[in-house]
C-alpha cells in the first residue's frame, strides 16, 4: 500500500491528494495532508477576500477530500526548522508532494520601503483574514489616505476592503479586531496606481467591476492616463479579457463627478522611485515618476515626478516562493526545479519527491490553475509508483511522528476550532467570526503549544 505525504492543504495540496485516492491505476493509496497550520483550506481561508463568499464556497469541495476515508488531515506540523526535517519525513512516506504555495511577497526595492506605515498587502490580507502568523494591527491607524501600489486582483482586493463600511463586513468571518478597526477608519481617499497601462493591468474585470458597486464610494479615472495606453482608442485589438477592463475603466472616465464619502483613483503609468517620512518618521508620501510606452510591452521614464501624499502604502507587486530545508530552490524564479513535478536535484531526478502549485510553477493563474498542475504531479507519482512501494515506510506515520514529539491537529481538532468559531460568532451577534491567533486556535482545537 502507498502512503503519500501532502505537504500543505491549500488547493493545490488537496487537488493532488483527490487525484491519487481517486484514481484505479494504483488501488489503495493512503494520503496524510500535513499543514504547518491547524486549519486546512491554504490562501482559500487566509487569502480570499471575507466579501467573497462565492470563492470562499470552495472549501466545501475541499473539505469533501480531506473527509475521504483514505485521505487525513494532520495540521500543526512543521516541515523544516524548528519542526520535523525534510529527510525525516522522507523516511515516513513512499513519496512527499510538497505544494507550500510562494510565502512571501516582492519588495519594491526603493528607499523608504521599509518605514512605518509601509506594508505588504500580504501582511494586511492575513490581518484581515485571521492569519495567525500576523503580529501587528496598526495598518490603519491614524491614516486618512492610503496608496495601494500595483493592478492585480489582491491589489483590487485591499482596495475594496479599505473602502467597504463596518455594515456590510459585519456579515463576513472577519475577526472582530480587524472589522473594529476598519469601523473605525479614517481613510476617506484611496489611490490604486500601476506602473503601466489599464491594457495590461493583471486585474480580472469581475474583481474591477466590484469597486464600482461600493456603497457611498466614489470611482476616478484620469481620461488623460487612460490615453496614454495606445491601446486605449481602439480596445477592440486586445484579448477579451483587457478589452473588457479597458471598457469599464473608460466608462468610469466618462462619467460625470459622484458623491460619496469615500473615493477610489485608479492611476497608470506612474512608477513608485522614493517612500518619503513626515515629521514623525512615518511614511507621509509616496514619490512617483509619469511612465510611457516604450513600445516593446513596458515602459520607461520621463523625468517627470508626481507625490502622493499617503498615511497608508500597501504594496502589492506579486509573491515569491522561499527555500524549503532540504529540498533544491532556484533562486532565480523562486520555484523548486522539477521535471513535470518530479524534484530535480542536480538536475536528476530525485525518487519519490514532487511538487505541484506555486512552489512549482511559481505565483502564476488563479485557484482553478492548481487543478490541472496537481493532476501533473500525481501523474507523475503514479507512474513511479512500482518502484516507490518497495521501500520500507513505518506502517503508521503518524505514530513515528507523535513520537517525534509531533502533537497534530487531526480532523476532529479541526472541527473543534470550527465550532468555536460559530461560537464567537453568535456571541458576537455576527455569523462565523475567526478566531485570530495560535494560542486560541490551539486551544480550541485542543491541542497546546505553537507548532
């Protein structure tokens, strides 16, 4: 009998474990999903926006997986330091799939980056998601305007939650530290700006739409920026999907000045060079140079500066996987280098270790993308599979690791912490609410310590 290891339970991580217990090829494979948290479901519970429940929704496909009677779920464990090392886990199981996603975000890499008040939009999701890794809850505090740097869809996400009322995110699962502090904002003016053009802006027209369906909130588009696309005049010459962006963004162009108390600018071709301090030492202004196009798909600088004066800098400019004790990392692309999923180690592969999601292929494609990158992987593994099943593994796994020292969450734990939640939810006259850091997630859950 086959036992796998998952490492990770995000998307990709359950779409591969579906794959090798749904499959007749290899009968019988047993799949442990081991999560370095003590809940499952990855970037769907703790990178989905609390506004989305639609997306949210797929946690009852995965959860549906991770109740297979061959699939367990085993959170709370670490992989690498200060857990359980890479070869040790090895030892467990046939094979390894590692999908632990791209866990950090990319730096602007210009001066000021790293003052008060300057942040990752990584760092504001997880804060507004629950994540229990985040350690800080002043992102708007004292802030009465806020730059968003970049035109993706995460971009577009903080954008929106930075301007939706206490009212209508009461009715998320969002900790109720967070949904205070955003009632109690003071961030009236948002700017969302983008080095090049809407033409190649990373956003999907559904996430842009939103943004001009919030309630008391006003959206701006300079015609002028808009023009400077050469794609502007005529969208018809762009794929569906940015022609469709360039259609709403000139619609809101054209459209007479609106009321409300809040309001949103969407600006292009504008370069963020300098975070400037005010005179407490907390970012004051953000310093820009005007861009054009430079005719081969990106852009170059016009000597031409503009400032922005912001309490607020969230960057959003993409993620980047980090190196994994004990596996291969190409620095370069922030991926392990594989051979369709297979681990390469000094360019061969390395039996019985595998990859899939965006420690793979790096951050690229949205949930469903994990679908068919997972069924690579596992196709691999499934034809590696005779010579895998032949090596010794302990005939329980999870035995070898509670004697490691090893305490996971199994599926039960998982539970507790979700009837938890409902139960701070109703005593908070809300409906689900998150509880927001390790120690009252290991509780719940019955567990103790912090993996």
């Amino acid at each position: 009998m086959l036992q796998v290891a998952v490492v990770g339970s995000g998307p990709s991580g359950v779409y591969a474990a579906q794959g090798l217990v749904q499959q007749e090829r290899v009968p019988g494979i047993r799949v442990d999903v081991l999560d370095r948290l003590p809940c499952p479901y990855g970037l769907v519970r703790y990178g989905v926006a609390p506004d989305h429940e639609k997306i949210k929704s797929l946690q009852g496909t995965l959860r549906t997986v991770l109740e297979h009677e061959r699939v367990r779920f085993l959170g709370g464990v670490r992989i690498g330091p200060e857990g359980l090392p890479a070869v040790r886990l090895r030892d467990l199981y046939h094979a390894v799939v590692y999908c632990v996603g791209a866990a950090t975000d990319r730096h602007l890499g210009v001066p000021g980056e790293e003052l008060p008040g300057s942040w990752s939009a990584t760092d504001f999701v997880s804060w507004y998601s629950a994540h229990p890794d985040v350690v800080s809850d002043g992102f708007v505090a004292g802030a009465r305007a806020a730059v968003v740097i970049g035109v993706g869809n995460v971009a577009v996400d903080v954008t929106r939650i930075l301007a939706r009322g206490a009212a209508e995110l009461s009715a998320t699962d969002m900790p109720q530290a967070a949904l205070a502090a955003l009632a109690d904002s003071q961030v009236r003016e948002i700017q969302m700006v983008g080095r090049r053009g809407p033409s190649q802006a990373r956003f999907t027209t559904k996430e842009l739409r939103e943004l001009g369906s919030l309630p008391d909130t006003e959206v701006v588009v300079d015609p002028a920026e808009l023009a400077l696309d050469p794609a502007y005049l005529d969208p018809s010459v762009l794929p569906a999907a940015q022609r469709r962006n360039v259609e709403v963004l000139r619609g809101w162009a054209a459209r007479p000045p609106s009321a409300g108390s809040r309001r949103i600018r969407l600006r292009f071709f504008l370069r963020p060079v300098a975070l400037l301090p005010d005179g407490g030492g907390r970012v004051g202004t953000v310093r820009f140079e005007r861009t054009l196009p430079d005719g081969l798909g990106g852009v170059t600088g016009t000597g031409r500066y503009e400032d922005i004066g912001a309490q607020l800098v969230l960057r959003s400019v993409g993620y980047r996987g980090v190196p994994l004790e004990g596996l291969p990392f190409d620095a370069d692309r922030g991926t392990v280098p594989h051979l369709a999923g297979r681990v390469l180690r000094e360019g061969s592969v390395a039996p019985g270790e595998y990859v899939a999601g965006w420690i793979k292929r790096g951050p690229t494609g949205v949930i469903g993308t994990n679908r068919p990158c997972a069924k690579e992987t596992v196709t691999s593994l499934l034809e590696d599979a005779p010579a895998l099943v032949h090596r010794e593994v302990p005939p329980d796994p999870l035995a070898a690791l509670r004697s490691e020292g090893l305490r996971p969450v199994d599926w039960s734990g998982w539970q507790s912490i979700e009837r938890a939640e409902a139960a701070l939810g109703a005593s908070l006259g809300r409906g689900v609410v998150k509880l927001p850091d390790w120690q009252a997630l290991m509780e719940a859950s019955g567990a103790e310590g912090t993996p």
